[in-house]
C-alpha cells in the first residue's frame, strides 16, 4: 500500500480513511430515504474532505526538496522542473506557506484586542 501511495493512487486513500476515520454522525433528520450527502453519507462528505486535503498537499515533499536544493529559484524555472503551469506552482508554493505557517501555530497572532487571524 505505501509504494500504492507513493505513486499517488487515490482508491488507496480511500481505503485507509474508511479503516481509521470515526464513524460520522448526519446532522441532518432526513423524512425519505435519499441522504442529503449522496448514497455514503456524511463519512463520504468526510472522505472528499479529506480527499481535498490529500491533493492539496500532494505535491508539498516535491516542493520542499526544490526549495532546500535552490537558496533561490524563478517560478518559471521551477514550473519547468514540475512540469506545471506557472499560476499553478504559485497556488502549490502559498498553499505550503500556509500548511507550514499552520504547523507552526503562526496563523494567530497576539494583538491589544486579543488575537487576530492571520491573512
């Protein structure tokens, strides 16, 4: 399953957050039988969050190692090196700014009315 996984087989995430994840609850009292998330339930909402997540964050260990090789890289270079499009590294590059600002517990920050969110 991990080489499955390494290679970015999606069915594998699928089968591993179905065996781990808690079995949600619906929020919502439906009178027929047609389930207001699809034919799963809320754990298939959970799964295409969760989903979300996974892809989003697919490419953060791809980044990093270009980042830690090159002190300094143009986008257009490293849209080359992922054989991307240069407006899709720049949402890839803010969106491992904000998981790794998130990792760190940056994203609250103190001020004299309390705590503000981060923008």
């Amino acid at each position: 399953k991990v080489t499955r996984l390494q290679h970015g087989d999606m069915t594998v995430y699928d089968e591993l957050f179905f065996i781990g994840c808690p079995k949600f609850l619906s929020p919502v009292v439906s009178e027929n039988s047609s389930s207001p998330f699809g034919s799963s339930g809320p754990r298939g909402l959970q799964l295409q969050v969760f989903k979300t997540e996974v892809e989003q964050q697919r490419l953060i260990p791809t980044l990093r190692s270009f980042l830690k090789l090159y002190t300094s890289i143009p986008i257009s270079k490293l849209a080359k090196f992922l054989d991307m499009h240069e407006n899709e590294v720049r949402c890839c590059l803010m969106a491992f700014k904000h998981k790794k600002e998130i990792a760190k517990g940056r994203w609250w920050r103190p001020n004299h009315h309390g705590y503000r969110l981060l923008r």
